[in-house]
C-alpha cells in the first residue's frame, strides 16, 4: 500500500529538530567563574562538536526534503529505511557528545571520531539506499524529474558515502585532521545540485513557452 509522502516528511522534520536542539545541551557552563574567560576557552570541544554536528545535520535535513521532494509516495520498505534513517540522527547527539568529551579529556579521540564519523556514515548509506529503491521503481518519484536529474541526486549522495568514510578512517590515525576533511565536506555540501537545478530551469522556461 502507498502513502503520501507529507505526514513521512513531517515526522522526520520533528525528530530532526528535536535533535539538532539537544546538541546544545552538551556545552555546559563553566563551574568557576572566577576565571570565567579561561573556562569558557576550554570548552572549545564542545564548541566544535557542536557546530560540526549541527551542521551536518542540517545537511540531513536539506537533502531529506530534496529527496523526498522528488517522491510521489512511499511504500512499507520506505517507510522501514527512513524510520532506521531517524534512529540514526536521534543518535547523533550522543555521538556529538562522545566526541567533545574524548578531545576535552585527550584520551579516546581515535574512537570518537570513529563513532561520529560512523553514525553520519550510517546516514549516507541509509540515503542511497532509499534513493537506489525508489529511482529502480519510477512509479514512486513523481513526473517532474527526469533521468539528468535523478542521476545527479545519485552523484551527490554517492560522494556523500566516499567522503564521509575517508574522514572518519583518517580520523583513526589522526583525530583532528579527520575533523577537518569532514568539515570540508559541509562547505561543499551545501552547494546545489547542479544537475537537478538545471533541469528545473529547462522545465520551468518549456512551461513558460506553452
């Protein structure tokens, strides 16, 4: 049985929104304020978890909407991946929070980013796989994308899974340079689909001249 998209939409808009709200919880105020400048600098990783995981989750929530964007309606297999996709990011805060730990005690910095790393991993995986399920079957996307645009969703969450997986292994042997290529990967990913844009437009100027 198919259902509209829309109440699969709005769920994942709330539980990502509780999410992304709970990272804030982890970066606590200072005990001390006697020294209170020197305590506020020290929580410099929770300020770095913080930002790093906010935005890749934001990340996660653009391309969920530009996904589902493109489905006309889901089936039990889709709704089964984006509730395990869900679980996941109802995850990331946890591991957010393990990371700012490990680099605040300077033991288990190795592991942390592994298990931060892993968990948005997990997400680009879970993105494929719904993305592969719904292109092999049309009759779940709706008429308005064609193949050049369904293609360069696929290009884009395809490099996700490289991306991803190449920061958190070179997290294993040097933490903060594995950091620092998955930040990267923000800068670039919230660039626009070139494909999916162009196509748009290539519609958008036909239906003008009809």
């Amino acid at each position: 049985m198919e259902r509209d998209p829309s109440r699969v939409v709005a769920f994942s808009d709330g539980v990502t929104a509780i999410a992304i709200t709970l990272l804030v919880l982890e970066i606590r105020a200072p005990h001390n304020t006697r020294h209170l400048m020197h305590g506020l600098a020290a929580l410099w990783p929770s300020y770095l978890a913080y930002v790093l995981t906010f935005m890749l989750i934001g990340q996660v929530w653009v391309n969920h909407h530009i996904m589902f964007d493109h489905i006309r309606s889901v089936d039990r297999v889709v709704l089964f991946l984006n509730t395990v996709l869900l679980m996941d990011v109802a995850f990331l805060p946890f591991a957010a929070s393990v990371l700012a730990q490990a680099f605040r005690d300077g033991h288990g910095q190795r592991i942390a980013v592994l298990l931060h790393g892993a968990a948005f991993e997990l997400l680009a995986i879970l993105f494929n796989v719904i993305w592969g399920y719904v292109r092999r079957d049309r009759r779940l996307l709706t008429a308005t994308i064609g193949s050049a645009g369904v293609a360069a969703i696929s290009r884009r969450f395809r490099l996700a899974l490289i991306w991803l997986a190449a920061g958190t292994l070179l997290g294993t042997l040097l933490p903060l340079l594995g950091v620092a290529v998955i930040a990267a990967f923000i800068l670039y990913y919230w660039l626009p689909i070139a494909g999916e844009i162009t196509e748009a437009r290539r519609r958008h100027h036909r239906g003008h001249r009809t």
